[in-house]
C-alpha cells in the first residue's frame, strides 16, 4: 500500500515537473536563442511524460541530465560569485544579463537534478 501511494506521489512530481518544462519550452519562443533551450527543456518534459506513463527508458533522462548539467558548467564561472541568488527574483524582466545567465544557470541544474531521480526510477523500475 506504501509503496503504491508513493509510486503516485512520483507520478504526480512528474506531472508537474512536465507542465514545468512544457512552460519553459513556450517562453523560450522569445529567447534570442531559443532552439537549444527548447529542446532541453523538451526533452526534459518528454522524459516526464514517460515517466508519469511507467515508460521512460533510462537514458533518456541520463543524457537530458548530464547535458543539462554541463552546459550548467559552463555557465557557473560567469554566475557564481558575480550574481547574487535573490537577485534572480527582483524583477520578471531581462534587464541584466547576470541576472538572465543566472536564471538559465539555475533553471539547467533543476533540469539536471529532476532528470537524476527520474533516470533512478526508470533504471530500478520492475521488469
């Protein structure tokens, strides 16, 4: 009985986490870049998607989430130190480009965070 209420916690987890990321692929339209954040994003919401199904095959999630967190990588020397964390939520515009890195920075390791434990599951999941 635990275990089933915990299988529908994680689902209900995914089901958010993909509205999460299926937004963040629709706020990427006005990104100066906005192909490779919408397919991070997308593949991101997909790996949800089959995870809420009980489908996800394992490395997806393992690829999505070490791209995620690399390309993080990149991005932290230039964050770290320089933009204070609070600083992210002053305003909703892009007024400064610390601020927009920051975010991206940020939003790159929840993606790579969320896709570690669905990748967990989907590798221990019963066959």
């Amino acid at each position: 009985m635990a275990a089933e209420r915990f299988g529908k916690a994680w689902r209900v987890a995914d089901a958010f986490f993909l509205l999460l990321f299926a937004f963040s692929v629709v706020v990427q339209v006005n990104d100066p870049d906005p192909i490779p954040w919408m397919a991070i994003y997308g593949a991101a919401a997909v790996a949800c998607g089959l995870s809420v199904a009980n489908r996800c095959p394992w490395w997806l999630p393992v690829i999505t989430g070490l791209v995620a967190l690399a390309w993080a990588a990149t991005i932290a020397p230039r964050v770290i130190g320089q933009v204070p964390f609070l600083d992210m939520f002053k305003e909703f515009e892009m007024k400064d480009l610390g601020v927009e890195e920051s975010r991206e920075m940020y939003g790159l390791i929840l993606v790579g965070g969320w896709m570690s434990l669905v990748a967990h599951r989907a590798f221990w999941k019963p066959r």
